[in-house]
C-alpha cells in the first residue's frame, strides 16, 4: 500500500506499538499477536483505511486494546517499564476523526473529540535524559499521569515533579483541560459520592495539576480485573451501583452532565464505597464554553436510535452509561467483554445486550439501556428498593440486619 496514504499518526503509533509489543511478548502476555512486526503492519495498514475514510478506526484501536490489556493484568510489567521502554513516544496525536483517546492505566479506550494524545515521555524536563525516580506515580491516562507521595492525595497532571525535578511529562500541554475540570469540580461541591478535589495546584513555575483525594482502591474496573475470581458479595455490589447512582444523581442535580461514564471512572473506598470522578470532558447546561467534547466506551454509548451521533440527549446518554456500569458491577465484568468496538456498536444498534438471566438489578440495568428512566432519581429509588431488600431479613421471625 502506497505509504503516502499513512498519516505521521499513524506511524507514530505503529512505531511505539511495536516497541509496547515487544515488552508484552517478553511476559507472555500479547494475546492474538504474533510478533512486532505483525503489530506494526497491522497498524500502518489500519491507518491507511481510515486515512480514506473507512470505518476500520475502531478495528485499529481494538488490536491496541487487546495488546495493551495485559498491562493491567501482569504485574511485572509496570506503566513506568512500558513508558521508559518506549522512551519518547507511546501515542502521538490521534486525529480528531478518530475521536479517540488512549487510557493506559485501565487498559481500556475512551474515544475523545475532538482532542489530540500527548506523547508521553520519561526524560527528564531538565536534560533530556531518563529519570530513574518514578516512585510516586501510580497510574496513567490518555493524556496525563496521576501521581502520590502520601497516599491521602493525588495530583492529576501532565508533568510530574519529584524532588524539585521533572520526572515525566507528556508533551501535550493540558493546562486548558485541567482548569475545565477544576471548575466542573468546583461547580458541583462536596458530596460524598464525587469525588473530592482540592482544586488546582502549581506543581512548578507556569506547571498546575489537579489535587484530588485518593482512592485505596483504585478504579472499580481494576478492582474488579485484579479479584476476578474472587469477586466482592451480592449484597457489596448491588450497595455500590447506588453509590454509583447517587454520585450521578448529585452531578445531574448540579446540571453537570458526565458524558464518559465507566467503570474506569468510578473510584473504590473503604468498605467498598464508590465516588464519581473525572470530569474533564463534561459539561455544564447553560455553560456554551463547557460543551461535551467526549464520548464514552462503545459499552456504554447510548444506540443512535434515528438520531444524529451528537444529537443524542446527554441525559439519556448517562443514563445508558450507568445501566452499563451497574451491569459491570453485577456481572463483574464490562458488557461483551470479548468483543470489540466495532462489534459491540453492531450490536448495540440491532439492540442486541448482554443477557441479564440471574444478574441482580437486571430490570433496572435494562430500562436504563431502553430509556424508559426519564432521570437518573428514578434509577436511585429503584436501587433502594433491592438494597433494602438485601439489606434485611427474617431470622426466627424477626426482621434483623444482614448488611
């Protein structure tokens, strides 16, 4: 194929593609690919299609995906060791029709638009140089690097600065997207289902990141790939789909729409509790310069259903997103978790979702994927009902506590 037709994305991509490839293969860990070689073909052939306009771009990203998921399985290999192997470059500005945005820490894909992808780097600011010190960072996104010293906070941002020095950065500038956020944060208060950010922080001279609380146990979709065989109780789970749908509802009440609703967004506390966060791409009704530029998972995009892909109302898109990530929480696994992108749509669209036989809250995660909830309080009431309902029984004719 002509390689005029490859956009330099592309072979960016395709280049710290082979290089991810190669770290995984050494571990065992890549599924369904045969060597760096094949990856980078596989992503430079891709590219091209979507170069001319067809819609493979999700088959591209799905291949990545499935590539990249063992970085959350295996613990030998760390985001640090992935990101000093590729040295300067990782995934270096997706095109804004790709609508797309990579998440490492998860290993999952959030498709962005319209938004570029910063290259991550592990030089230092300084000189250039790789930094040995990576102590403090605990997680990457698409296009910043979250990071602790004291495991009571977090800083969100895309430099991180050990030691009055620069230890990682992302070449993409997100000063704009992290003041965003902050302001959607600020917007809608405390509530002890969001969770808490302490505002924007100057880590250096003209260098702000986000400070937030920190989640002991992380995102509920790690949680739940790192106790896949020893998942939490009926009773725990259904609890945290109305922590889930109580954070919605605060953020709804606050005319906040989410917009990237998943389980990768949903962070774990103590006694299992669960806050919403990351607001980066939300919006706020009556705030034109705060207007959605995400959308969410293919698992949790709401179907077009005769509508335009932007026309779809942002209520009823979160309200689909939270039906999804009940059913992760119930299931203890994301919708069609073995098919890809460009598969799950094709179902979605023929209306065809994850069988709900003997699942609990099957009734409410399925009015949520048909719309029938006009807002996320309805969602709210009917949990109550079936949390109660786990919460207490009858033990010698006495109605006693079982939470």
């Amino acid at each position: 194929m002509d390689s005029s037709l490859i956009p330099p994305d592309f072979d960016a991509i395709a280049d710290s593609y082979g290089v991810l490839a190669e770290q995984f293969q050494r571990v065992g860990n890549l599924p369904a690919i045969d060597s760096g070689q094949n990856v980078i073909e596989e992503v430079r052939r891709l590219g091209a299609q979507v170069q001319e306009g067809r819609r493979e771009q999700r088959e591209m990203l799905g291949r990545i995906e499935t590539a990249l998921q063992g970085l959350s399985r295996d613990s030998t290999v760390s985001n640090r060791n992935v990101v000093l192997r590729s040295e300067n470059s990782v995934v270096s500005h997706v095109d804004t029709p790709l609508r797309a945005l990579w998440s490492y820490e998860t290993g999952s894909m959030i498709r962005r638009f319209p938004r570029t992808v910063g290259v991550f780097t592990s030089a230092s600011c300084d000189n250039g140089k790789p930094s040995s010190m990576w102590w403090s960072i605990i997680g990457l996104g698409g296009s910043s690097f979250i990071s602790s010293i004291d495991k009571k906070t977090v800083l969100k941002g895309y430099q991180v600065w050990e030691d009055g020095k620069c230890r990682a950065m992302c070449q993409h500038v997100s000063e704009d997207e992290l003041a965003r956020e902050a302001f959607v944060y600020k917007h809608l208060g405390e509530n002890p289902h969001v969770l808490y950010c302490y505002g924007l922080e100057e880590v250096h001279q003209g260098v702000h990141s986000l400070r937030l609380e920190y989640a002991p146990f992380g995102d509920v979709r790690k949680f739940i790939q790192q106790h896949k065989e020893a998942p939490l109780s009926m009773t725990i789970r259904m609890r945290m789909a109305l922590d889930t749908a109580l954070g919605l509802k605060h953020v709804h009440s606050r005319r906040v729409r989410h917009c990237d609703l998943s389980c990768r967004n949903l962070f774990l506390f103590h006694d299992y509790r669960v806050k919403v966060g990351d607001f980066g791409g939300s919006l706020i009704e009556g705030f034109d310069e705060l207007r959605s530029s995400v959308c969410e998972e293919a698992a949790y995009e709401l179907p077009l259903r005769g509508r335009e892909f932007w026309g779809r109302p942002t209520q009823k898109r979160d309200l689909f997103a939270l039906g999804s990530a009940i059913y992760e929480i119930m299931a203890w696994a994301p919708p069609y978790v073995d098919l890809r992108d460009d598969e799950i749509e094709e179902m979605y669209a023929a209306e065809k979702f994850p069988a709900l036989q003997g699942i609990p809250a099957h009734d409410v995660i399925q009015k949520c994927w048909d719309e029938k909830y006009g807002s996320v309080d309805e969602v709210v009431e009917a949990l109550q009902v079936l949390v109660s309902q786990r919460a207490f029984g009858r033990h010698d004719g006495k109605l006693v506590a079982l939470m």
